[in-house]
C-alpha cells in the first residue's frame, strides 16, 4: 500500500509540476500532427486508388514516384504510363523521368509488411535529409 501511494503522489506532483508545459507543447504540437496525419491518409488513399485502377487495365502495374516532397503513384499498362494519383498538373514524362521502372509493382504482387515498412523507412529518411 506505501508503495501505491508513493506512486501516487509522485503522479501528482510531476503532473503539477509538467502539467502545463505539456498541455501548451500539446496545443503547439496538435496542427502539424494533424496535418502530417492527414498527408499519410490521402498518400494511402492515392495508393489504392492507383491499385484499383492498374487491376483494371491489361498488364497493369504502378510505381511511386517523388516531386518534392509528395508522392504520386503513376499507373502503367504495359510499359505505357496511364495516370497518376493523385492528380497532379506535371506531364507524366516528367513526373517518370529518372525513376527506375524496374521497381513497379504488378498489381497481382502483394507488397509484404516487411516490404512496406522498408518504404515507409525510406520516406522517413528522404524527409530527414
């Protein structure tokens, strides 16, 4: 039972004591965490929409593309580029020109967890830079 109340008290103290400086790094912190939430939710959408659309055409594969600091998906059929998601006013020769194409994904592969986590560690490492 001390011990409890020890663990209690020293909650209560440091919450007194780091309460508000939490509480304002909070509201600080709360709009760019929204926004690099939402950056993450529309990529993922882009992506599905991309895959949707290469499993409706003959041969159909995508690939993920960088301009800036967005990433596009562009659809291909065949070695053809098709679209792009999410849309984008950049021509889709300039959007592919200098990717590898050896790395698309054909719509009938699955990309592993393994393999998405070492994209998604690669697109933490780009944004470090």
């Amino acid at each position: 039972m001390a011990g409890r109340r020890r663990l209690v008290k020293g909650a209560v103290v440091l919450g007194a004591k780091y309460g508000p400086q939490l509480w304002v790094a909070g509201k600080a912190l709360r709009e760019p965490a929204k926004e690099a939430a939402q950056k993450v939710i529309a990529s993922e959408q882009a992506r599905r929409a991309a895959h949707a659309h290469a499993r409706t055409v003959s041969d159909g594969s995508i690939l993920k593309v960088y301009r800036g600091d967005r990433a596009y998906w562009v659809v291909f059929t065949g070695d053809t580029a098709v679209t792009v998601h999410p849309m984008t006013d950049v021509p889709l020769p300039d959007l592919i020109r200098g990717a590898d194409l050896t790395k698309r994904v054909r719509t009938d592969e699955r990309l592993s967890p393994k393999d998405r986590l070492k994209d998604h560690a690669a697109t933490a490492l780009r944004r470090a830079r």
